[in-house]
C-alpha cells in the first residue's frame, strides 16, 4: 500500500492517485469539521467517466464539476430529496473521480454529534450508529451543500482530513459490491466498497428501484 505512514493533514498529492488506493488508504484516517472528529471505517470508489455506477459516468455538469478536481476537494450532494452525502474527490486534476464517505467512529465531540443528530430527527440508540451511513455521517461532522468544493488540503481549512499513522494493512481490508447501486455499476465487477471489520460499518443493501426523475446511484 502506498498511503500515509506519518501523522498529518493529508495532502493533495496524496489524492492525486487512483480512485480505488485512495479509498483503502482512506481507511483509518480522521476527518474533523469543527467539534467532531470520526475515523473512517467504510468508503466506495467511484471511477468517473469510466464507471457506470458514477454520477460523472456522462461528463461534466454542473452538480459534478467539482469531481473533475483539483484533487482533495469536497463533493458533497443532496440525495433523493432528504439527506447529504459527503465525498473526497481524487485522482489527476481534470478527471473525474471521488471516494463516498460511508461510515465511521466518531472519536472526538460524541456529545455535539449526539446533538445534531437528535435535532435532525434521527436520535440513535447507541453511538457506534452515529455516523454509520453516509446520511449519518454528514449529520454527525454537519456537513451540507456549503461545503461542497471546500479544498481539504489548505491550511486552517474547516474540514480536514488526517492520518493518525501507518496505513491499515491490506489483509484488515474487505471488498465488496458497492450499496444501493443499480444497473450496470452495481454488477460484481465494481467491488469497490471498501471497510473495516469494525460495529459502525453500515449493513449491505442492494439497491431498489427509485421513483421516476431519481438517480439509482447512491454515490459519486
């Protein structure tokens, strides 16, 4: 594995590689915004132009330029008219591709993260449940459409991402088909859901037939 060996705000250098290492490395790593901090402990690979699971599958539109990089930029969009997802934008400048925030631990701010979860409507029974989701995810950091191309990498920028050391071993890894992803992306050949065996990975759903005028694609 070629990602982070020393603790430190990742870099865009570090983004600017394929999609699919980047999300491995991902694994492990802290993201802070404000009071609450969590370690990712799921995250889904989406390939771009070359990946049918993509919403940049058709090129560039308004709601993926910013896909398209510069790398370590966030994507952030409103899924299915009720809940934000939060993504990492990797790969070279100008192509698009970006890694789904699935899940994590929340290990900084439990109380704040508790908060904004009840005040959303969606108290939960037990903390590992506090960010295991990609909806719950945002909630607990407080992620929305203002963050959308928020450059992660800059200096004292409000959501940044860390690597608290060496890199998790590759045999610590599952693979598998990514979650709620319909027709051609969602097919075995796309095992790009990447996660620890850790309580706060969210459980695997196939995906559902959505209203006519809806996306099937769940992540980026």
């Amino acid at each position: 594995m070629n990602g982070p060996q020393a603790p430190g705000t990742l870099t865009e250098e570090f983004y600017a590689r394929p999609v699919q290492e980047v999300a491995v490395d991902l694994l492990g790593c802290v993201v802070r915004h404000g009071e609450v901090a969590l370690r990712l402990t799921e995250v889904e690979a989406y390939d771009g132009e070359d990946d049918p699971g993509s919403h940049a599958y058709r090129g560039r539109t308004p709601r993926t330029a910013v896909m398209f990089g510069p790398p370590g930029r966030l994507y952030v969009y409103f899924s299915y008219g009720m809940h934000h997802c939060a993504n990492l934008v990797c790969g070279p400048d100008g192509r698009a591709s970006a890694v789904l925030l699935r899940a994590g631990e929340v290990v900084d701010g439990l109380e704040v993260a508790r908060d904004r979860r009840t005040r959303a409507g969606r108290p939960v029974p037990s903390d590992r449940d506090l960010a295991r989701g990609p909806a719950r995810l945002t909630v607990a950091l407080g992620l929305d459409r203002s963050h959308d191309g928020l450059d992660t990498t800059v200096p004292g920028a409000s959501v940044v991402v860390t690597s608290p050391g060496p890199s998790i071993a590759r045999s610590d890894v599952r693979a598998g088909v990514r979650v709620g992803v319909s027709g051609e992306g969602g097919g075995t050949e796309f095992p790009w859901r990447f996660h620890l065996d850790h309580p706060t990975v969210s459980p695997y759903r196939a995906a559902v037939r959505r209203p006519r005028g809806t996306t099937g694609k769940l992540g980026p």
